[in-house]
C-alpha cells in the first residue's frame, strides 16, 4: 500500500468515524432513553435472583455441604462429581461385567458420596449438639454483659471457639453474614443456615432469638436463659443412653473388617490359593466385584446407621 493509498483510508476512516459520532451525538436522548431502560431491567432481574428462592432439594443440598464442609460448596459441583464416579466406574466395568452387572456396580459406587456426605452431616450435628449448654451459656452471659447487642454479643463468644470448635464457626460465619446485610430475608436464611447445621430444637430456638434480636432489636435473654435450662435437662438423660448403647458401633467398626482380612487370610493360607488369584478373583470376575461391593456398601451403611441410633443428639 503506498502513501496515497493510506492517506485515502485513514481520511475515509475518519469521516465514518465523524459521521457515527455526529449520528449519536443527534439522537443522544433517544439512546440514553434506551440505555436507561436496559440498565432497568437488568436491575430488576438482579433483584429479583437476590430475592429468589431455592427449591428444597438445592437448598437441602447447598445447607449440607456447607455444613459437611465448613464452606459454600456448589452442589452442581457435588453432582457433576458423583455424576463422574459413575460414569468412570461403568466405563471400567462394563469391559469385566455384563451390562447390567456394570450398571449395578456404578448405581452402587454413585450412591456412596451420598451415604458418606450424610453420615458426615450427621457426625458434625452430633457434635456440635453437644456444645449447645457451652454456646447458650456463653452467648447468654456476653450479651447481658454488651448490654442486648447480639453482633458486639457473637463477636465475645467467637473468643471461647476452642471449646466450641462446630457451633464457632457455624457462629462466624452467621457473624459475617449479618454484618454484610440489613434485609430481613438474608437474615433468616443466615440463622436458618445455622439451625441447620446442628439441627436441634435448641439450635432453631437460639437461631429465632438471634433473627429477633438483630432484625427488630428485641431483648431476647430470657428465651435464651430458657433455652439453657432445657439443655442442662437435657444433658443428663443424653449421658445415660449413651452410656448403655455404646458397643454396637465399636463393634461393627472393627470387626467387619477384621473378618474380611481373617477370610482373606484362611482362604490363602488353608486353602491354598495364590493371593494374585484372590485378588483377580474379588475384583475381576463379575461376582467377586459385586461381593465386594455389597460388603462395602453394609460396612459403611451399619456404620451410618448405628452412628444415628446410638449418637443422638443433645436436644430436648
């Protein structure tokens, strides 16, 4: 291109830009208007996903996680995981199994991350019932000391959070979620959060008085002194059932595997069979996989199961 030429383009280039720009200047309230009216809506439909509300499952999923894992975790992610397992056990299987066999297998392996996150859940909430009469007790004492202020009231008991490991982070992060917001729904859902976590009927009480407190401020200390002297209630008949049921659970932790490894064991050492045969045995032929499965699958669901009978919650 010579010079002429670019001299060319470059004006040619800048009376179209002249002209857009004389163009927008004309019909500037008209683009404003428009302008106005986009940036509206996209206001409105921001509002409207702040104020919207989750369907049970997702909410059921997203208060799990966060209380399984002591931070947001997108349950889309937890299911494109599970989703995962799934398809690369199938994937593995289906070369060794039959068709249904392998999708037997991957139904199995899939509903294991489910198991395991209620089991969790229920082991965090077992725990961090326990800490109730300490938490209610200190939350009571700091906030007649703070004169009824339930944030100067969290912010004390976050200094005693080694002897409420659970129910003190389930308090600091309520902590940051009330200070970040003044709107009466966020506040629910953020002592909802927490009444989940623990899942008692102290903890939806203690989380209602904190609703109460910070959105209306409400002097709440007698429902709280209420709540404490049902726990101390509580704690006595707690101590005594779980006293009595204390076994099962030791039991079926340590046994069911020590009599795998005794199986294993006896089968290589009386009846004569290689090790590397047991092992193609057990999880390369269709019916060793699928034992050994099942056996998994009851290990962890008596383990589950036992947990819940036997580790009940400090509740009332």
């Amino acid at each position: 291109m010579t010079v002429t030429e670019g001299l060319a383009v470059l004006c040619t280039a800048l009376f179209y830009i002249i002209f857009l720009v004389g163009l927008i200047l004309i019909n500037a309230d008209l683009l404003l208007s428009f302008y106005n009216r986009w940036r509206m809506i996209w206001r409105l439909k921001a509002r409207r996903q702040a104020y919207k509300t989750e369907d049970g499952f997702d909410r059921w999923l997203n208060q799990a996680m966060l209380t399984t894992f002591g931070r947001p975790v997108s349950s889309k992610l937890f299911l494109i995981g599970v989703a995962g397992l799934f398809l690369l056990v199938f994937l593995i299987s289906v070369n060794t199994l039959t068709l249904i066999s392998a999708f037997t297998v991957a139904t199995i392996t899939g509903f294991l991350p489910w198991l395991l996150l209620f089991i969790r859940l229920v082991e965090v909430r077992q725990r961090g019932s326990y800490e109730g009469e300490r938490l209610v007790a200190e939350f009571l004492r700091q906030y007649r000391i703070t004169g009824y202020n339930v944030f100067e009231t969290i912010e004390r008991v976050m200094d005693i959070k080694r002897d409420i490991r659970i129910s003190g982070k389930l308090m600091f992060k309520l902590l940051l979620e009330l200070r970040d917001t003044g709107n009466p729904i966020k506040i629910k859902k953020a002592t909802d959060n927490f009444a989940y976590a623990i899942h008692t009927n102290w903890s939806r009480m203690l989380a209602h008085n904190i609703y109460i407190a910070a959105y209306k401020g409400t002097n709440v200390s007698l429902a709280i002194e209420d709540i404490l002297i049902q726990l101390r209630e509580a704690r006595s008949m707690v101590e005594d059932r779980k006293r009595l049921n204390s076994e099962a659970i030791r039991m079926t932790f340590y046994m069911i595997p020590v009599i795998y490894g005794t199986t294993v064991l006896m089968t290589v050492r009386y009846l004569g069979l290689p090790f590397g045969q047991f092992l193609h045995n057990q999880f390369y032929t269709e019916e060793g996989l699928i034992l050994f499965l099942v056996i998994i699958f009851l290990f962890v669901g008596n383990t589950g199961l036992l947990s819940f009978i036997t580790n009940q919650r400090l509740d009332y």
